[in-house]
C-alpha cells in the first residue's frame, strides 16, 4: 500500500478571539434591543479579556506543535480584533508582528445599512430586507451597501491563488472572521451552496478554532483537509465561546 505523502505545507483557517462586539451583541439580543451599543467602527472592535485569554491558548497549542507543521506565516484581516489575535500568535510562535501580512481581503463580510442592527431591529426597521434575505438566502443576498457571501468568495479566490504561487510550503496561518472560514471552507473543499450553509447551521466558528490543511506542492497544489472545526485542547481549558460576530446583521 503506497503511504500517504507528508505535505509540503500546512493551512490553517483561524477565526479571531471573542471580540468586545461579540459581548455586546448578546446582550442586545438577550435584552430584545434593537441596536447593538458598539461606539466605534466594527473594525476598530477588540479583542475582549477572553478573546485576548483565547489567542493566548491558542498561540501555545500552535507552539508546542512539531517542527514540521509548526506555522511559520501569518496573514492577517486588518480589523483590530483580528490583529490582536495575530499579534499573540505570532509573540508564542516566535514571529516578529512586523512579519504578520496585512490583507484587507482577510476582512470581515460588509453589513452596510444592517450594521449594528440586532435580528430584531432588522425586522423591524427593514421589513422589505428581512422578507428578500428569506427568499433569496444568506449566501446570495447582499445588503445595501454590503456583500453577500458570494462578494466575500470572489475575493478570497485571490488570497488562496497566492498561497498557492507563493507559499506551498509555507505553514501559513490566515486570522480572519466567521464568514471568512466558512468561505475558505467552501473554496478549497469545492462546495457547492447548500453544503457550506448546512456546516454553518450546525452552528457559530469557535473564537480561536480553526480548520486545517494539508498543502502539496503537486503540481497542481493541492489543499487536503485535515480538520473542519478544530478546538485545541488549550483553548477548553480557557473557555470555547461561539458567538456570531458583530455586525448581527445577516451574515
């Protein structure tokens, strides 16, 4: 029996710390408001005491692993709370923040008018674009001024071509968002629409979980998935929280 050949790189798809917003989210959706209490822009949004908590566990698992699948790249969203969460990986595994690659294309899926508003405030303020989010669905609609998850896919089509050209042997680690994982996911497992949306009903990314890859440097390269909802064993020790990101608008 041939043996399996051992990748020439690795890909790990992290979704961000629990966030300040994601505190405030659910206590405007507990308390039936209608308005998230967030004071500044959705990028500007940290990490909270547990988010900071998380990517610190998260940032020991990831060091303590073998040489060979050990990462050595951070690609980073440009909003804050995905930031802070690279720059805790990278200190535990020995990277310069100075290293970590901003890309505004890692950035989370844009709400438009629908930021900030809870599911509540939506249909309320909204009617007509909570009735064509339920016709159409969440992955071809797309607010006013916002993106569908269709919009978010096209530009991620690009973030992974690079890793391909540049990085197949990299052991590379992209900090980004919910929708981001998702649409990794759906990329580089070749999915169709209702596959990706029946992962996303089983329930909210983990802060600090990820899904992992294997990477071949073929050609062509090739992305074999090793984990699709990966929760380290640090990380429960801190504590696993679930919460949707902020906006709450329809992600």
């Amino acid at each position: 029996m041939a043996k399996t050949p051992q990748p020439h790189g690795k890909l790990y798809v992290v979704r961000h710390g629990q966030s300040a917003g994601n505190v405030l989210r659910d206590h405007a959706e507990a308390h039936g408001e209608e308005l998230i209490a967030l004071n500044n822009r959705d990028a500007d949004t940290p990490l909270s005491p547990l988010g900071k908590a998380q990517a610190d566990a998260l940032g020991e698992w990831l060091a303590a692993l073998p040489d060979r699948v050990r990462p050595d790249t951070i690609l980073s969203s440009p909003f804050v709370r995905a930031h802070e969460t690279a720059a805790i990986l990278a200190k535990k595994l020995g990277i310069t923040e100075t290293a970590i690659e901003i890309d505004e294309r890692l950035r989370e899926k844009e709400f438009g008018i629908l930021d900030r508003y809870t599911r509540k405030g939506i249909e309320n303020k909204y009617p007509e674009l909570a009735a064509q989010r339920s016709m159409v669905g969440k992955f071809y609609f797309r607010p006013p001024g916002g993106e569908s998850w269709c919009d978010v896919i096209l530009r991620l089509r690009s973030v992974i071509d690079g890793i391909r050209l540049t990085k197949p042997d990299c052991r590379v680690v992209v900090v980004g968002h919910q929708v981001i994982v998702n649409c990794f996911r759906y990329l580089l497992e070749n999915m169709r629409e209702d596959d990706i949306l029946a992962i996303d009903a089983e329930g909210d990314f983990p802060n600090c979980g990820y899904a992992e890859y294997d990477v071949q440097k073929g050609p062509p390269v090739t992305f074999t998935l090793r984990h699709g909802r990966f929760v380290p064993p640090t990380l429960e020790a801190v504590d696993v929280t679930t919460e949707s990101d902020v906006p709450a608008g329809p992600r």
